[in-house]
C-alpha cells in the first residue's frame, strides 16, 4: 500500500515535486486556484493563453529548460537577443552589451570605465557567498562610487525589491552574475506556459497522482489535511504533507510547534500588480523597459512583443505594466479600475497617442520573498511529516520558474532518499 503524500498548492515547484514522487507515493495536489500554475499561471482571451505577468525563459534556466525538452516543448521556444533598457528623462537608453555603456549618456567616462569594470568582475565572478556579510549598498559605493550606486542601482532596487541597504551584496550579486552571464539570451514559449504544466499534470494523473481544483487547504493538524472543495469541506489523512505556499499562510492553517511558525514568520513577502496590455501603440522597441527619471505609477514595462512578435490577440503590442509594492502601499490598495487609469495617465508621458485595447490587472500579494540582509532559507523539512518547497527556500538564487522547479525537485527527492 502506497503512502499519502499531499501537496498544498499548484504551482511550478508543487508540480516538479509531484513528478518525481508519484511512481512511489499516492500524490494529491490540492490548488485553491481554478487553474494550475499559481505565479506562472495564465488566462484565457480570444482563443489565447496570455499569462498574467511577464514570463521570459534564459539561456541560464537550466531546469526550466530541461521540463521543456522533457516534455517534448524545445521546438516551440522562440529566442531572441533583447535588452534591458534604462529611461532618463524620457529616453530610452539600451544597457545589455558592453557597447551599450559607451552611449550611456547619463554618465560621464569615468563612471562608464567603472561600469564597464563590475561588467566584467560580475561576469567573472559565480559565487558571491563569500559577501554574505556585506549589505549591498556599501560593497557598490566602493565598488563603483556614489554616482552609480545613487543613479542607477538604488532606484533599480526601489523599481524591484525596496531598498539596497536592505539587501546583501551576496544576493545582489549573484543577480548582476546572471544577467551579465544571460546577456541578451531570453526566450519565449509560444505555445504558453499552461502548455508545459498542462504536460507535467497529465503526466501526474496518468501514473495515478489526483489533481484537485478550487481545493483550497484551510486546516492541517495531526496530519488531517482539511480543505474546501465546491462549498464542501472534505478530510484527507496525509503520510507526508509538503506545502508550497508562502510561509506566513501554512503558519495561519497548521499546528506546526511554535518555535518552527516563529521562524517562517520571519519570511516576508512583497507585493507586486502585473497590468497586461493590448495596444496598438509602440511605446519602445525594448523588451524591458525600467523608469529612471522620472519615477511613475508603474515601475516598468515590458514589451512582450519583441519576444514573441505573435503575442497579440489581433496584431497588437503586448505589453507588461508592473510594480512592485508592499501589500500596505496605498496605489496597492486602489481599485483596480483607478490603477489602470493611472498606468494609462503616465505612459502617455512617453507616449502621447497610447490607447488600450485590452487590459488585464491582476494583483499579486505574495509575488516575490523578500530576501533582506542574512536572510536564511528555511529547511527542507520542518517537522516529522512536514515539508517545503518553493521559491523562499532558493535564496540566493532568485524568483523564477527555474528555482521553482528546482525546489520542487530537491524536496522529492530528499523525500525519496530518506524512504530508501
Ligand atoms: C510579476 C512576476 C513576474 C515573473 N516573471 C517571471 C519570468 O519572466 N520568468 C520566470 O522564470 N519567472 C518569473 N516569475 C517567477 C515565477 O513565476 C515564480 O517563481 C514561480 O512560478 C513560483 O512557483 P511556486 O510553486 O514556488 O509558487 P506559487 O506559484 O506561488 O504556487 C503556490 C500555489 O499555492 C496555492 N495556494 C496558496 N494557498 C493555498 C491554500 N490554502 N490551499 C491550496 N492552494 C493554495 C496558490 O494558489 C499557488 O498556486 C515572475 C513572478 C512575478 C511575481
């Protein structure tokens, strides 16, 4: 007789788990959501799956890269050389390609020679762990002075994750050695994400794993795994429970001793809301667009049609307007309706004519760990039966599908060596 093992949630790192456990456990996926994928789920529009937020694979996304040949995807990714580009005073300045910094014209030649400088120190160097130590914001003033750390990096901070003093240049790091190690190499999968998790689940239900929908988990003690199911609430007995879930959320619906909730507690979330647009319009020809100088509702836009020129609808951009925010920022708080007149309003500041022709806004509260100074990955195993994966647990690695996949690969297969 097969153990039980049930999964809380329905995301990459819960299907990656669920892959590898399911020749020797009874799996059960339990997913809150009506669609599978959580962060890299999509919706449907016009005979399209369009997914809610950006979704771009790199040369470096082994993992991500490895689900996709597995499944038998490779031939529907599209790669492109793109860039990351920089807007001050409303030009757009392209900063992917060493070429690039000599056009930047924001700065002066002696910041450019620093910036070409930790270019290449950051491209040379693959372990940052040694700087664990060392907030962010004072090994980049040394590095590459105020000027630099001030004009491009704090705000590039502010844009993405709060502040840099607030992180550690062990983190950070690692995020410029893989940008400059990806350069331009980003890639998109035309037939969708929902495409590859559609793949992996049937690949779960056909060796006997179950799949549950709009089963959201709201108790778990003794090993009674309580969820809701069609207004329903049903009882399974779990052998082995792994959640995959931000932390904070298995500590509000478990009985996990207190010293184990205290420590996930300390994992933080940020906010982030993903504005999906269809325009007729261009608003740049770069696929990522961050907003310097002036600063405006949205932190950036990604054009998702210079990775997949297919992506619309009809013939239209495709763009991604997002921000990153805490949960009790106020723009977080307005209707949904208001944020997107407000994305609306600001564009227009860079491109006067823009017009939507569709838009999807989705709001996303737990949309990244924060990972600040000497955070600490949480274990594998928090208790007898009870254990974890999910983005949290890959720092300094950061938020992708790729660490997702990953996380749910190693906990199975700890799991599968503790069994044998
Ligand atoms: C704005 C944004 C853009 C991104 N862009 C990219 C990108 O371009 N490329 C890339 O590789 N990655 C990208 N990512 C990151 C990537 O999507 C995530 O790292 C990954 O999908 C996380 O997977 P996960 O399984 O760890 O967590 P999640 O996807 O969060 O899965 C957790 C699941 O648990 C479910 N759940 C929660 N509570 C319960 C409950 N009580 N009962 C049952 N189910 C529950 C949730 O509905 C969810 O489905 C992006 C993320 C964001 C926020």
């Amino acid at each position: 007789m097969k153990e039980t093992v049930v999964i809380i949630g329905g995301g990459l790192s819960a299907l990656a788990c669920a892959e590898k456990l399911v020749e020797r456990y009874n799996v059960i996926i339990l997913e809150r959501d009506g669609v599978l994928g959580g962060l890299a789920k999509s919706f449907f529009y016009k005979g399209k799956w369009i997914p809610i937020t950006f979704r771009h694979i790199m040369s470096i996304d082994k993992t991500t890269l490895h689900f996709i040949e597995k499944y038998g995807l490779e031939d529907a990714l599209l790669w492109k050389d793109v860039n990351i580009a920089f807007w001050f005073d409303n030009e757009c300045y392209p900063l992917t390609k060493p070429q690039h910094i000599f056009k930047f014209k924001p700065f002066g030649i002696v910041d450019k020679v620093r910036l070409m400088k930790l270019g290449l120190y950051c491209y040379l160097k693959a372990d940052w762990s040694d700087l664990k130590d060392v907030k962010a914001d004072e090994w980049l003033e040394e590095f590459v002075g105020e000027n630099i750390t001030n004009t491009l990096f704090n705000i590039l901070a502010e844009v993405k994750f709060g502040t840099l003093s607030s992180v550690s240049i062990e983190w950070f790091g690692s995020r410029l050695h893989e940008t400059s190690v990806n350069r331009e190499k980003y890639s998109y999968l035309t037939v969708g994400v929902q495409e590859l998790i559609r793949a992996i689940s049937d690949y779960i239900k056909r060796r006997g794993g179950e799949i549950l929908l709009n089963a959201e988990v709201t108790r778990i003690k003794d090993n009674n795994v309580e969820f809701v199911c069609n207004n329903e609430k049903i009882v399974v007995k779990a052998d082995k429970i792994i959640s995959s879930v931000p932390p904070e959320l298995l500590v509000n619906i478990s009985d996990l001793p207190i010293n184990v909730k205290n420590e996930l507690k300390e994992i933080k979330y940020r906010s982030a809301i993903s504005m999906v647009v269809g325009s007729k319009q261009l608003i740049s020809d770069q696929y990522w667009n961050v907003f310097m100088r002036p600063r405006f509702s949205f932190g950036g836009i990604f054009n998702h049609t210079v990775l997949y020129p297919e992506g619309g609808v009809d013939g239209e951009y495709v763009y991604y307007f997002f921000t990153y925010l805490d949960e009790t920022d106020d723009f977080y708080g307005l209707p949904e309706n208001e944020i997107r007149d407000k994305y609306i309003e600001d564009v227009k500041a860079i491109c006067p004519n823009f017009e939507a022709l569709w838009t999807k806004l989705t709001k996303i509260r737990y949309a990244s760990p924060f990972y600040s100074f000497k955070y600490k990955n949480p274990p594998i195993k928090i208790l007898n039966d009870t254990y974890l994966i999910g983005i949290y647990r890959e720092h300094p690695a950061t938020r992708t599908m790729n660490s997702a996949l990953l996380s749910g690969q190693k906990t199975a297969e700890f799991i599968l060596r503790e069994a044998d």
